[in-house]
C-alpha cells in the first residue's frame, strides 16, 4: 500500500491521528509511542514495510514491501472499559478482517482467539496489546496484518502454523486501500457493539473448529485434547476436557492446533 491509497482509505473515518510509513520497525510500536504522548482517542498507524514486525507469544512477523496489510488501531476504550470488553476486543479485530473478506467472496474462520483463517490456513493476524499503569488500563492497541499477495507468507519452515496469502484464494489482484477500508468500516461498526450479546456470537459463529477436537498446547505441558465447546462473555474459549469438565482459558493461556485428520 502506498500513501495515496492510505489516504483514500482512511478518508472520513474518525481518527484522531493517522500517519503512514514506507518502513517502520512495528507499528504497534508507534501507537505505542503516540499513547505515551498524549493521545488518547481512535487512532492509526500503517506502514508498507515492517522491519521488526510482531506477532504473538513473541513472535517475528514478516511484512515485506508491497505485500501485506500492517496497521495498528489506537482504541478509544478507556477508562470505563471493564475487563469483560478486554477480552472482547481480541475478537474485534477478527470480526473486522473477517467482514471485509466475506465481502470479497471469501469464507474466512477465526481461529480462536483472533487468527483469521481461509481454508484452514491462516491469512491474518492480530496483536492486541494493553498498557496498564497498576489496575488501570491506559491504552488498548490492536495491531492487524494481513498477508496480501504471496510475497507476504513466510517460508513454511519459519511458520509454526501454515499460511497462506488473500491472493492465493482469489487468484486476482487485490486494491490493498480498498480492503483497508472495508476492514475499517467494519471495525467501526463493530466497536459500537463489543458490550452487545451479539458481538460474541457474531465471533463463536466464525469459531474453527467450534465442537471438533483439538490439541490444546500450552508452555508448561504436554498437549492434550479437548472440543471446542464455544466463548464465555468475556471472550474465553470453553472446551470440554477428555474427562468431561468444562474448562475456560483466556487469550494467551493456550494454542489450538488442528487433528491431523482435520484441516
Ligand atoms: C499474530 O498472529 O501473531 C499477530 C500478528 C500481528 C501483526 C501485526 S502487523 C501490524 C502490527 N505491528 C506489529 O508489529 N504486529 C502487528
């Protein structure tokens, strides 16, 4: 994406501050850094390149030139934002990008806290990050890439679960300001009703894997396999455990991995 697309992009959205860069390290980094100034309200950084891109549990997050969506939402939240909508705002980002590609044709899935699936590889992904001062939430940023063309999609041995770009499944060029915008426009929309019961449903009704068996991987065990039973209020996944409790992990706690009978 070039300056000129962001621009028409984001053109009557209510941002309070918006900037693009050619090349930056993350952009979840300059929003960071526009917080720690000051700002408080709705606001954007993009970039065409990042050069220190992250993703989750630490992870690099590859954004090459010319290649990818990378941008990172400042969100207007605090301070009556309750841990419940914490959890919440996990989903808004998947909830967003999955409007805009069903918009396009596409029938993406939400891996469950927030990876955007096509075909049961993933196609994007998102990276909220919260900044508490004590129990206080400061500021929430929601950083979102998504894998354009296939220039964007890491070599299969640096992914630890496969990838695969927006073009692979459209086999044409996609306008990257225009899919911005529609991510945009849903998000919007959506961030007006993360308190409404629908919002959790709208994101379990995209759930993968919603009552198949998984593996569930954690950093401190061996996996174990549990159904995906659905979301909790705030956000948590439940899932049935092969002794029969129901259990309930947040967003970080674990990772879903696929059967390999299963896509
Ligand atoms: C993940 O699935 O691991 C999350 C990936 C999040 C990537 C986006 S790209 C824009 C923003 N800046 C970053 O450094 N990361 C997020």
């Amino acid at each position: 994406m070039n300056r000129s697309e962001f621009e028409r992009a984001i053109a009557g959205l209510p941002f309070e501050k918006a900037a693009f860069f050619e090349s930056i390290g993350s952009t979840n980094d300059v929003v960071a850094e526009w917080a720690r100034d000051g700002v408080m309200r709705f606001s954007i950084a993009a970039a065409d390149e990042q050069t220190s891109g992250r993703g989750r549990s630490g992870r690099l997050w590859f954004t090459p030139p010319g290649s990818a969506l990378a941008f990172s939402l400042l969100l207007d939240l605090a301070p009556s934002f309750d841990k419940t909508l914490l959890g919440r705002a996990s989903g808004l980002g998947a909830l967003a990008v999955s409007g805009a590609l069903e918009g396009l044709g596409l029938r993406p899935e939400i891996k469950w806290p927030n990876d955007v699936l096509l075909d049961g590889k993933k196609v994007a992904g998102i990276l909220p990050e919260a900044h508490w001062a004590g129990e206080h939430l400061q500021v929430l940023i929601l950083g979102i890439g998504v894998n354009v063309s296939s220039d964007s999609v890491p070599p299969a041995s640096e992914v630890s679960f496969p990838a695969a770009s927006l073009e692979d499944f459209l086999r044409k060029k996609i306008d990257p300001g225009e899919l911005l915008r529609a991510i945009l426009e849903s998000l919007v929309v959506w961030k007006t009703r993360m308190s409404e019961p629908d919002f959790i449903d709208a994101w379990q009704a995209k759930l993968a894997y919603m009552g198949n068996s998984v593996q569930l991987e954690n950093a401190d065990g061996p996996a174990v396999l549990a159904v995906v039973e659905g979301l909790a209020d705030d956000g948590s996944l439940k899932m049935r455990m092969e002794n029969g409790e129901l259990r309930t992990f947040q967003a970080g706690e674990i990772q879903l991995r696929p059967l390999l009978t299963e896509k």
